[in-house]
C-alpha cells in the first residue's frame, strides 16, 4: 500500500504547488487594483466573481442537504472570508514577512498537532524554519497587526482542516463553489461599493485575478485534501512563500538572500520528507487520508 499512498501525497504536492503558483499571479494583478478599488474591495469583488464561475462550473447540488453538510460548508467560506481580510490588515501595519510567516504558523500548527510520529513533527517544524527564512523579520511591530496576523493564521488553520473535510465530503470539489459563495456574502460590505466604482477594464483583471486566485487555488486545495490528510496539507503549504519568493525574483526583479535560499531548501526537503515517509507504516489508504 506504501507506493499508492506515496503517490497521493506526489499529486497533492503537485496540486498544491499549482494553486500556490496561480496564487501568487493573480496577486500581482491585484496589486494593480489596490489604489482605486481598495485591498478588501479588491478582494471581495475577487470573491464574487470566482463564486459565480465555480458555480457555473460545478452546478452544485443546493436542495435537500442537511444541516450537517451545510455547516462544514459554510464554515470553510468564512475561513475564506476572514483569511482574505485578516492577512490584507496584517500587511498594511506590519512587514509582509512577518504576517506571512505568522500565517503560515496555521497550518504549520495544525500539521503538528495532527503528526502521528516524532518525524512528521520534526518535518512540520522544518517547513516552518524555512518558511521563517524565507519572510525574514525586521521592520516595525504593530500590535494590532500582529493581532490580525494571528487571526489570518488562525483562519488559515481553520481552512486547512475544512479543505480535507470538504474534499473528502460527498460534494467533494463541486461544494467549493458553495464555500466561495458563502464566503463572497460575507465580504458584500466590500465589494458592492467597489463593484460600483470599477471600470470595464477592472473588471477583466478582476475577473483574471479572480480564476487565478480564488476559483483554481480553493479546488485544488480541496482535492488535494482528498488525496491526502490536514497533517500533510499543513506542511505543503509552506510552500506557498517558496513560491512567491521565486516569482519574486523572476516577475519582479526582487533578490533573494542567502538566508531565504537555505529556507527553500529546508522547505523543499520537509516536502520530499513528507513524500517518502508517507509510503511507509500505513496499513490502508483509509488509515492514511483521514488522519
């Protein structure tokens, strides 16, 4: 059973590191829109309009849940939510770095928590030093933004556990789309005023932002977290910043330092760690994707 666990946990890398990827250019689209639409317009509008294409997409089925099916549901799109809105405060008060390696802190904790031995433990800590590597801490401190990096890390902890509950749910995938939904209600105090004020030509970025970002990021974390457990899901997702850090240096220009070249690697190897020993001491796939 080892080497069909082994590779589950290949295609979630896979999947994660897409989502990752198509997340991070869709933020420099949205950066583009900050200054006329606002951060949380910007990302509310994102929010809507990813919810109108996943539900186009998918046809989710709406009648006869339960309110059992519901819950998760609607608690995965105000993860959404409030993970959108939290990390946009956190970085207009405090380095970029710092709220992104806090936010990482999440998964990372969730990952620990969830470990079934001392080696994934060890992994979930490695992935976390890289990732503190890689954001670096220096600047000034705002309480209050450290709040809101705690409550984005929180909320990113929160997603972390849902994505593989949601994934694993009967709906799987399609219910993203009510997730989304849920979560771009939620953020309608945003949207609706920036949705008034945005030009056609917003619009098209807005929508492009939105696919990257929002609609492909959410359905491949979710199957990813059908493929495989939140301990694991937890790890991966350090390598969020591996990946803004590389599209950093080739989009932008932006030089990568020593000490964030030795945090990639340290995150690279917790994910290759992660591969191999998930083939090893499972004794079902049952055993191993609900952990």
């Amino acid at each position: 059973m080892g080497q069909v666990h082994r590779a589950s946990t290949i295609r979630a890398v896979l999947l994660l590191v897409l989502g990752a990827t198509v997340t991070q250019f869709s933020s420099i689209i949205a950066m583009q829109l900050f200054d006329d639409l606002g951060v949380l317009g910007t990302s509310g509008l994102r929010m809507a309009l990813a919810a109108v294409v996943l539900l186009l997409v998918f046809r989710p089925k709406v009648r006869g849940r339960t309110m059992a099916e519901w819950l998760p549901i609607v608690a995965f799109g105000a993860s959404m939510a409030a993970g959108n809105i939290c990390i946009y405060f956190a970085i207009d008060r405090i380095p970029l770095g710092v709220a992104t390696t806090i936010d990482f802190l999440g998964p990372c904790i969730v990952a620990l928590f969830a470990s079934r031995s001392v080696m994934e433990g060890v992994l979930a800590l490695v992935a976390f030093a890289g990732v503190v590597l890689i954001a670096g801490f220096g600047g000034p401190f705002d309480t209050l933004g450290l709040l809101f990096a705690g409550g984005a890390g929180l909320s990113f902890g929160l997603y972390t556990l849902l994505a593989v509950r949601v994934g694993k749910s009967i709906g799987g995938v399609s219910d993203v789309a009510l997730a989304v939904l849920a979560a771009a209600v939620l953020t309608l105090p945003f949207s609706v005023p920036a949705g008034i004020a945005a030009e056609p030509g917003q619009w098209l970025m807005l929508l492009g932002s939105a696919i990257l970002g929002t609609a492909i990021p959410y359905s491949v974390d979710t199957l990813a977290g059908k493929l495989t457990s939140a301990r694991i899901v937890g790890v991966l997702f350090a390598f969020d910043p591996v990946v803004g850090t590389i599209l950093g240096l080739l989009v932008l220009g932006q030089v990568i330092s020593a000490s964030a070249l030795v945090g990639m690697l340290l995150v690279i190897l917790a994910g290759a760690g992660i591969v191999w020993f998930s083939g090893k001491g499972a004794e079902s796939p049952e055993a191993f994707v609900e952990g």
